[in-house]
C-alpha cells in the first residue's frame, strides 16, 4: 500500500488506490544534464529534486521562522520552537509576511544554487520574481487545486515555480500534491487557463464592486474545491513524496494542476514557492520590484468585456 494512512485534502479524503495515487519520481540524478532535465520536465510536468541543498541553509531558514512564530505567541510554548508545535488557537496557511525582510529564507530562494540550477535548465541568464509566497500550514489546513498561470500569467509562460520544503514533510502532516499529466490537458482546461484573478470587466458593476472597491478577485482561483471528484474527472493520478526531506525542491509549470494535502498534525508545515523565467522574456510587474503590488488595486486590470 502506498499510504497507511488515509489522506485529505480541502476536507475531502483522497482515494488512494495505485489508480488514482502515487508517488513523484526523482530527477536527482540528471542534475548536470540540462538537455534531459528539460525534457524531463515536458514528460512528466515537474522535477523533483531530492537532496539539493544543504540541510544547513533550510535549518538556518527554518530557524527564522519558528523564531517569528514563537515571538508572535503562535507555537506551543510547551515545546522547542523548532519543532513548530502550533498554539491549538492558531490557524493559518498562507503566511507571505514570514518571509519579508527575511535574509535566511532570501539565502535558499535566490541563493547561487538555485539560480545556477534554473539558469542550467533554461539555457540562458534567469530571473526571479520579487515576490516570496511562504505558507505555515496548521492543523486541517491545505490547497485548492490550481494552476499557477491564474495568478501570474501577464509576462512569459515559460516560467517556473519551485516548491521548497522548511522540515521533513511525513505524509500526514501534508505537502505539495500534483496530478499526473495535467499539464497535458491544457485544451480541456482553456477556460479556467484564460483566468487572471486580478482582471475585471468594467461594464459589470458587480464585479468592478468585488475588485476595484473591496480588492479581491474576479474569480477565486482555484480549479476545484474537491480534488477526490476533480481527479476522477480529469484522470492522472494525485502525486506526492512519501516523505518530504530538509534539502529537497520540486519544480513546475504553470499549467500543472497541483495543491496540498491537509495537515493532520499539531506542527506546522512550512514552504515556499517562488518563480523563475529567461531573463530575456517579459516578466509579470504585478510580482516585481521592492515592494509588488501583487494583488494590491495596482495590480488590477479592467477591460470591457
Ligand atoms: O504548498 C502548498 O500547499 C501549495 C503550493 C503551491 O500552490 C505552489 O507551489 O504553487
Ligand atoms: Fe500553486
């Protein structure tokens, strides 16, 4: 059996069947082989990259987070702050603030490492976007199953996120989750691949009320609530680790349909996901510069439709 235990993700228990679940193979070992990393990654629709970094910098980055958290009274004071135990009072999932200003977590995300493994694939000098998005995921917390392209699709589409785990990630406390050979399925996906959740139509009141006035989205950005119905709709199976380790990465395009598994622990489950694209390619400035205007009214487009 590949799970022992049951799993879930957004509420909805995951069938986990060798049909419709399974693990993520390892591109470790064509790390200096950048010709077969890229089509690797047109294969499969990722890479995943286990033992990249030294365990060093993701403790240093962890370290800094933890010490965040407990300074802020969100970890159980019972316990080590390392070991990330949440204060039961707390929840949260995306927390973007614990990586601003942040020089331990800036070290692993645009550090000579990565850099230097996505200027390898890419063939050509890279860039980042500017904006770090960091999760501290508690107890019953995870992700909607998406496609990054509905965020940050106005630059270059051939652009690539990296998932970074901040601790060993055990199947029960969660993780990144992809599904098998979305990015295939770009033509039964083209409506909700057209997305930009920050563009709105000017001659609809209601919605120029939703993203003008009170700021949000036009559209909520996820593909599906229940990632049980949408697999058996879509086909593939979901796609995990079976154990996320300190020094591990997987990368992904934009229209890999991917979410997280919840978090049955008491800890905290910690990541990143930052992008990479050619320098030479244009860029999405709602992620750039040193402070995005991200999904901030700066960063919304009206149109009529
Ligand atoms: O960490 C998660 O739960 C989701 C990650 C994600 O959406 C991403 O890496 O783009
Ligand atoms: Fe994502």
């Amino acid at each position: 059996m590949l799970a022992t235990i049951p799993l879930f993700s957004a509420g909805h228990e995951l069938d986990t069947s060798p049909e419709a679940f399974g693990f993520v193979r390892s591109s470790a070992d064509l790390i200096d082989q950048p010709a077969e990393l890229e089509r690797r990654l047109e294969e499969d629709g990722y890479l995943y990259i286990p033992g990249f970094f030294d365990p060093a910098l993701i403790h240093a980055a962890r370290t800094s987070i933890t010490d965040r958290l407990a300074a802020e009274g969100s970890l159980d004071p019972a316990s080590l702050a390392i070991e990330a135990v949440s204060n039961p009072h707390k929840a949260f999932s995306y927390r973007g603030d614990l990586a601003r200003h942040n020089a331990a977590v800036e070290r692993v995300v645009y550090g000579p490492e990565l850099l230097g493994f996505y200027a390898n694939l890419f063939g050509e000098p890279v860039r980042h976007f500017d904006h770090t998005w960091f999760r501290a995921v508690s107890r019953g917390q995870g992700t909607t199953p998406h496609c990054d392209i509905v965020y940050m699709g106005r630059g270059t589409h051939q652009l690539l996120t990296c998932w970074i785990p901040y601790g060993d990630i055990p199947l029960e406390m969660g993780g990144l989750m992809l599904l098998e050979d979305s990015h295939r399925k770009s033509e039964r996906l083209k409506n909700y691949l057209e997305v930009d959740v920050d563009a709105y139509c000017e001659n609809r009141p209601k919605e120029v009320e939703k993203v003008v006035t009170k700021g949000g989205w036009s559209h909520p950005g996820f593909l599906s609530k229940n990632p049980a119905t949408l697999r058996a709709k879509l086909g593939g199976r979901w796609l995990t680790a079976p154990d996320y380790k300190i020094g591990d990465f997987v990368t992904f395009g934009m229209t890999l349909v991917h979410g997280g598994l919840d978090n049955q622990t008491d800890r905290f489950r910690f990541s990143s996901d930052t992008r990479y694209q050619r320098a030479s390619q244009p860029i999405d400035e709602r992620w750039v510069g040193e402070n995005p205007p991200a999904n901030t009214l700066a960063g919304k487009r009206g149109r009529v439709c």
